[in-house]
C-alpha cells in the first residue's frame, strides 16, 4: 500500500514537536491507516528527533498498535477455556479454509484479520466470535460462510 506522506505530516503536525507525544501521535497514525506504516514511523523519528528504535519498542508494548496492516474487519475469536472445549480451534481451522489465513494474519483482499483472544466475557454462547464490535455466539463451522459473506457482500457494494 502506498502511503501518502502529505497525510503522515498531517498527523505529526497536529503536536508539538515534544517526544512526550509520540504515543498519541502513534495513536492518531494506527486511526488514520488502521496500522503505523514503516514511513510513518521514520518520519516521527524524525520528527521528533528521537531514535527510531525507541519508538519501536514503545509500538511493540502497546497492544493497541499495529506495525503490520490489519484488515478491514478484525475478526476475535475466542481461545478461552469454554471456548476452546466447544471447537474454537476447528473454527479456527475453518477460517483458515475460508480466508487463507491464520491467527495473527490479514487475508489478501485487505478485508479480514484474525486474532485468538482470550475470554470474551460471554462463555455460555460459547464457541464466541466478534467481528470488529458484533458477537457471534454458539458459531459452528457450518454457520461461518454465512458469517463472513455477509462482509464481503458490504465490501463489495
Ligand atoms: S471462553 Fe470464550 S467467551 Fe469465555
């Protein structure tokens, strides 16, 4: 993906030029790309005249942030103990099949990430699955399909 500079300035212009605010010019960077580019990182760096490993460390610390570009919807699926039990890694599997992908990683299309989480709170629906902020409860792998049709049939209009 090619990433606009103009927009990277943007952001860092919004702060002073005070390395107390690189975490929440992070933050702006991670909302405005959905990740922190690598450009967007250096340009900080430099930005802020600060080395850029430093900045890296405190990208890696914060879970919030992603050097890796997600997708457009973040799929969690539930790897907690009343999830695990009820087949959370065989709807793993099936994501897998469906999307190509694994845990940790983006599907080619740019549309879907997956990450195992840990308990969602919502065991007694269990096997749970959250798809950017709705829950899906009591998923089978015959349900899945029908699940992620639905947005890639949003993302194709
Ligand atoms: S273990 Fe999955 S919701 Fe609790």
């Amino acid at each position: 993906m090619q990433i606009d500079m103009d927009e990277v300035l943007e952001i860092l212009h919004r702060y002073p030029r005070e390395k107390r605010h690189s975490l929440a010019i992070m933050q702006d960077l991670q909302h405005h790309f959905n990740y922190i580019p690598r450009e967007g990182m250096e340009a900080l760096a430099e930005y802020l005249e600060c080395p850029l490993s430093s900045l890296y460390s405190m990208a890696t610390f914060y879970r919030a942030l992603s050097l890796k570009p997600k997708g457009k919807h973040i799929i969690k699926l539930c790897d907690g103990t009343a999830c695990h039990i009820r087949g959370s890694v065989n709807l793993a599997g099936g994501i897998g099949r469906l999307l190509g992908i694994g845990a940790g990683e983006t599907s080619a299309d740019g549309l879907f990430s997956l990450e195992l989480v840990n308990c969602l709170g919502s065991c007694a629906l269990a096997p749970v699955m959250v798809v950017d902020d709705t829950y899906y409860g009591k998923v089978t792998l015959e349900k899945l399909p029908e699940i992620l049709n639905k947005y890639r049939e949003e993302a194709a209009g």
